[in-house]
C-alpha cells in the first residue's frame, strides 16, 4: 500500500516513514501543506498522514478541498492538539480518524490497517470484470477454473486496471503507484509488465485485453461486449 505522509516536523515525517517502510508500506513524505494537496490530489494513495499544522495550507484545508472533489482516500489527522473541539473540527473538514502526538507506533499502525480496511465501507476478496477474476488474497488470475498467480507488480497493475476497468490509467501513474515517486522505472519497464498480463491474460483463456490507448494509456475491454 502507498502512505502519504503530509508533516510540517522533519524528524517526526522522517520517523514516520520509518516506521511504515519497515512494515511495508511505501511511503511519500512532503513537508509543505500545498505540496501535500497536490500529492494528495493524484489518487495514488491508500491512506494520508495529514498534520494540523502546516504551512501556507493546513490539514483542515486540505482534508475539506479533498471532499469536495469527492476523494474517498482515509485521512488519518495527527497532531499536538488535543481539545475535543480540535477532534470534532478534524473529522467535520473530512478526516477519518484523529490521533494526537506523542503517539505509540503499534497504535498508528493499527489506525491505518482499520482505515484500510474498511475504505469505501467495503472489503474486497476480488475484484472481477468481464470473465477474468482477480483473487486478492492469493495473487491468483483466473477465468473459469483455469488460473494464475501473478508476479507482486503484475499484481499490483491488474488490480488498478481492474478497480476501474473504464478508466484510462496512464504510465505515469502506474510508474508512480506500483514502482513509486523516488523510482527509476521508465516507460519501457511499464511495457515489460502489460506484454507478461497479456500472455496471462491468454493463458487463462479470458475474453478480456489490455488496451493500449496511444499517448494516453492503458484500460481493460471486453472482447464479448461488456466493455465498461
């Protein structure tokens, strides 16, 4: 899973990211509350670490801005305040969750496995269009009863193009999401891994295909007429 951490505080943002690295998570970490709504605003994440207090822009902001374009991603508020008055303003701009500092670890992480958990108030055990089903606990495609595991990044690439099979996904953001901001990942290593989800694609016998949309991107299609 993909963590922005949005902290104002260099050790705290860099200690945090310790610890959900060390728990695999990747992690972004931005220091500047403007940057951090930019980041936000990819919808590459699966959860945010947004503090109160930041410059030129605050968590409150952020958190509102983010609602109002209808982003689901958690927010998981963290800051020194503690009055109940800050809590209830935290969870009124939008957050999901409030957590004061200083703050145990074990806690943070068990605040964004729940987050997690239930984003979108639905758990998934598969995600599935036209006949190809992807099992997300077992890694395993499959039409049919003929399947396959797949590779953690072919994973990881079948499961954006599946959560919205109408969606043009462009490489960026499958470089971003699946190799990460920091990568070295370049265009071509995008290819390599769309080339293997189509033989596996085949191998299963599945009616569905990557698409290729030139200078655009990728989305899934039905060949027997259930195109999203």
């Amino acid at each position: 899973m993909q963590i922005l951490v949005v902290e104002d505080d260099i050790r705290l943002a860099d200690a945090l990211a310790t610890i959900l690295r060390n728990n695999d998570y990747q992690v972004d970490v931005v220091n500047d509350g403007e940057e951090g709504l930019y980041y936000a605003q990819s919808g590459i994440y699966d959860c945010i670490v947004l503090d109160v207090m930041l410059p030129h822009k605050d968590g409150f902001e952020i958190s509102q801005q983010l609602r109002r374009e209808k982003n689901p991603v958690p927010i998981l508020m963290l800051t020194a305040r503690s009055a109940i008055a800050d809590k209830v303003g935290g969870l009124d701009s939008g957050a999901d969750d409030y957590m004061t500092k200083p703050f145990a670890p074990v806690e943070l992480l068990a605040r964004i496995r729940s987050l997690t958990r239930r984003q979108g108030d639905v758990v998934f055990e598969s995600l599935e269009f036209g006949n190809v089903k992807l099992d997300l606990d077992t890694c395993e495609l499959s039409c049919g009863a003929k399947s396959i595991r797949l590779s953690q990044k072919e994973f990881a690439i079948m499961k954006i193009l599946l959560a919205n099979p109408s969606r043009v996904t462009s490489k960026e953001t499958l470089i971003t999401k699946v190799w990460g901001y920091d990568s070295s990942a370049e265009d071509n290593n995008v290819e390599a891994y769309i080339s293997f989800l189509r033989k596996k694609l085949d191998f299963v016998g599945s009616s569905v295909h990557i698409e290729t949309l030139r200078k655009l991107g990728y989305r899934l299609r039905d060949d027997n007429g259930e195109d999203a």
